[in-house]
C-alpha cells in the first residue's frame, strides 16, 4: 500500500538488497525492491507508485546508478534519492551531490547510519533544490583569493558540508587544517551545536583517551569526579581529532569503535553512552606510510578517509599571499585605525619568501607589521630569511667555481638525517645480501614488517644497487673423508 513512506531499493546485490528491506521495514517503512537502474525507473513511471524515497546503489548491471539518478533528477526534481557505493571516494561523493542525490551513505550501511539519512531525506534536510541557510558571518577566509586548487576546495566544501561522512584533512601545519573542518560545521545540519577540537600531538596518550571519552570518579589516581569526555560535551555537534597522525595506536581501536558503533563507556566506567557526533580528522603526515610503518590502523584510516581534502601549502598559491596579508590587516588592526599599506618592495619580499609557517606564518607576520609599522625593516627581514635558506640548502662553491660540500652551511638535523639513512641502507643491503635477496627472510632478520622494508626500498633507493651487491656466492660442498678398512 502506497501511504508516503514507501522507499524503493534499487541494489543488486542480493543480501544487501534483503539487508536494507529488513532494516527500512524495522523503522516502519514499507519497501519495494528492483535489481537494476531500469527496474528503478519502471517502479518510478508507474501510476499506481507514490515513493517517499530512492535508495540507490552505483554500481548496478544495464543502467548504473548515477545514469539512474539523472533520469530520476528528469523525471521528478523533489524526490529524494540516497546513494550507497562501496567505494566512497571524493569523486564518487562530489559527482553524486552535482547529480542531485540528497545524501551519499558508505557500505557496509550501518543501521543508524541508514536511520538518520531517511529521517533526513525525508524531513528535506540538504535537499538540493533547498540549500542549507547559511551563517550571516561572512564566507570563510580559508577561500579568499584566486587559487584554483583553492576554489576547488571551496566548491567540494559547500558539496560536502551538510553530509555527516567523515572528512580527513590533509596539509602541512598552519594550512588552515582547523579553518576548513569549521567551515565544514559551519554548513552542515549540526550548525547550532558544538564544534570541539582535540590536539592528539600536544597530549599524552592517556590524557587524549580521557578527553575523548571523560571518565569516572576514582578511574584513576587525582580522578575526584565523575568528568564527561569530548564525546558527550559534542553530542549532535562536531568533533575535530587535530593531528590524528599522533594517536596512540592503542588508542585507535577505541576510535574506531566509537566510530563504528556510535557508543562507548568512560574509563573505569560500566554505562554505555550513545552519541551523535561528527567526527573529522586532520593530520600534516602521511597516513599511508603510517599504516606501512605500522604506526596507524588501516581500518581506521578508511572509516576516516570517506572524504579527503588536502591543502595546499601556501607557497603553491603565491596569488592569495597579498589578498589574505591585506584581509588579515583589516581583521588585526584596533578598531578605527587606519591600516598602513603594502608597499612595492614589501609586496615582492612577501611574494619571494616561501613561509613554512604557511597561513599561520603569514597572520603573524601582519601582526607584527601592525605593530612596528615599518615595511623597509620587515622587508629586510624576510630577504635575510631567504639568504640564510639558500645558504644552508646549497654547496658553496669550490675554488674552480664548482658546488662544493660546507659541512659549516648544512644545518645539523641534515646531517643526522644523512646518517640515519646511509645507516638504514647499509643494514638493508646487509639483510638482503645474506638473504641472496630474498625481501621477506631479509623482513624478518630485520624484524620489520614486509610492507615497510618494500616501502623504505623505494625511499632509499636500495632497489637501484643489486647488481652491485650481488648475492654470495652457494658455500662449496663438504669434503667427504673416505672410509677406510683393513680388508
């Protein structure tokens, strides 16, 4: 019977399709069922349907999903459509939403997961032809500028922000990691409730598991009270894991948990607490050599990575320097005062400079212009940055005029560097010629994993020097003392 809470599945996969008929007909919804993206439509063009809802799997034999969902979006502009894909990578997620789905749900589709889309699917939340309404503040400054890469970020951003996937956000330290995940809050349904940020580098392990998840009176020694952790105070809200790179791998097993099941109990506690939060993460390392290194679960680092975004450092939007020098003027100077201005040679010392620091670097450095005033003496400043760069990068040259190496004008940490790497190849050679290369007896002799020896390998270059460490040579066979009798 057709009442408005009908939703129609469209899966191929048997026990997905039995999967999601069981769970949407648990919350009191009726369900009709079809194989492929034509049996979709063939439901939808019947007279006698009235769906309250689409569910609607990508990859689907005939007609796959986003070709289905464009003639749904033809067919009736309103009706909302959920996609589910098993693989929930950043293109799948940006060109679903620029189709018109209403929401993008990753598989396995966990049950509460599935709740809350239909609920709000249903309710109109995110609708496409009804955007989220907006904060009267002005657009964040993470986009202000002309980079490309930059405006790209900023239209995936205003794709993605009503959605509740997690978002992994990739960058070096002072980006504006913490700009966008806010921005992100910012235009998502949790708007009104709480944006909090855990710094994972900056604690002990111990300390970020009780800020996550709080804890009970005498958990622990200096435990006096009962406190409620970053989970509960964030409840409907959002939570940022800064640095997620750092936590203790430990540690990511209870996030995982938390992440997988939406519930979980203080430490030296009993009751299980559910929660409705967002989880985003941000991190300036690598995870994937993490997970090579065995530093990071790949588990985690999947259920995270629904979404990434990586950040440019600000070297690579040389164009946005002087824009966001000048907004950042105007955000830092008292109020009724005049801002004093770039001057040409100021202009060309900050475009020439490369800022490590990034953003972070760049508001600190207007800052102190507000307050010295003096563009000749901060100009000056930055070009003895970029000399003394330029002489700790580069060989001085020798008496003929070629590069030479100065120990003198290389900085200390490369030095060690160097070391540590000529020490890390020469045991690696070591391990695999005594091995006559053979990679995972070499592993094991080194106790390393597999995947990080064949990752350092490559980083090292070891590859590159078989030939001329070859494999010794098989020892020669034993001599066999003859026997002799006395007849």
């Amino acid at each position: 019977m057709k009442n408005g809470r009908t939703i129609l599945v469209g899966e191929d996969e048997l026990e997905v399709r039995g999967y999601l008929e069981m769970a949407l007909k648990c919350l009191g919804y009726s369900v009709e069922l079809a194989q492929d993206g034509d049996e979709v439509l063939a439901c939808l063009q019947s007279s006698q349907s009235d769906f309250a809802a689409v569910i609607l799997d990508i990859m689907m034999p005939n007609r796959d999903g986003m070709d289905t969902l464009r003639e749904i979006r033809r067919l009736d502009p309103t009706l909302p459509v959920i996609i589910v894909s098993g693989a929930a990578s950043t293109l799948n997620v940006v060109t679903a939403m620029k189709t018109g789905a209403t929401d993008f749900l990753c598989k396995p589709v966990a049950h509460e997961d599935l709740r809350k889309a239909v609920t709000r699917a249903l309710q109109g939340v995110g609708a496409r032809l009804a955007p989220l309404p907006r904060n009267s503040a002005p657009a964040s400054k993470a986009f202000l500028g002309r980079n490309a890469r930059m405006k790209e970020i900023h239209s995936l951003v205003g794709q993605i922000g009503w959605s509740e996937a997690p978002v992994l956000i990739q960058g070096e330290t002072g980006s504006g990691k913490e700009v966008i995940a806010r921005e992100l809050h910012a235009q998502s349904p949790r708007a009104s409730k709480p944006f909090l940020k855990l710094n994972c580098a900056a604690l002990p392990s111990e300390l970020v598991e009780s800020e996550l998840f709080g804890y009970e009176r005498g958990a622990f020694t200096g435990a006096f009270q009962k406190k409620a952790g970053l989970f509960e105070m964030a409840d409907g809200g959002t939570i940022l894991l800064d640095e997620i790179g750092d936590m203790d791998v430990r540690l990511q097993a209870k996030l995982l948990q938390v992440l997988q099941d939406h519930e979980f109990q203080r430490i030296g506690g009993k009751e299980t607490i559910k929660v409705d939060v967002r989880v985003m993460a941000a991190t300036h390392r690598d995870l994937e050599i993490g997970i090579a290194e065995r530093n990071f679960r790949e588990d985690l680092y999947y259920r995270l990575n629904v979404i990434n975004i990586v950040l440019p450092p600000l070297r690579e939007r040389t164009e946005d320097i002087i824009p966001m020098a000048e907004f950042l003027m105007k955000k830092h100077a008292p109020q009724g005062a005049a801002t004093p201005i770039i001057t040409t040679d100021l202009r060309h010392a900050m475009l020439g400079h490369r800022w490590p620091g990034n953003v972070r670097e760049l508001e600190n450095f207007i800052r102190k212009y507000l307050i010295l005033k003096d563009p000749e003496l901060l100009g000056r400043e930055l070009r003895s940055k970029m000399v003394r760069k330029a002489l700790t990068s580069s060989p001085l040259p020798d008496a003929h005029g070629a590069p030479a190496e100065n120990p003198a004008a290389t900085p200390i940490l490369e030095q060690v560097t160097k070391a540590k790497q000529q020490a890390e190849t020469e045991a690696i050679l070591a391990a695999l010629n005594s091995t006559r290369w053979n990679r995972k007896q070499a592993a094991v002799l080194l106790k390393i994993d597999y995947k990080a020896l064949l990752y350092k390998m490559k980083k090292l270059g070891v590859e590159d020097k078989q030939a001329a460490f070859p494999a010794p040579a098989p020892p020669a066979p034993a001599k066999v003392a003859a026997m002799g009798g006395n007849g």
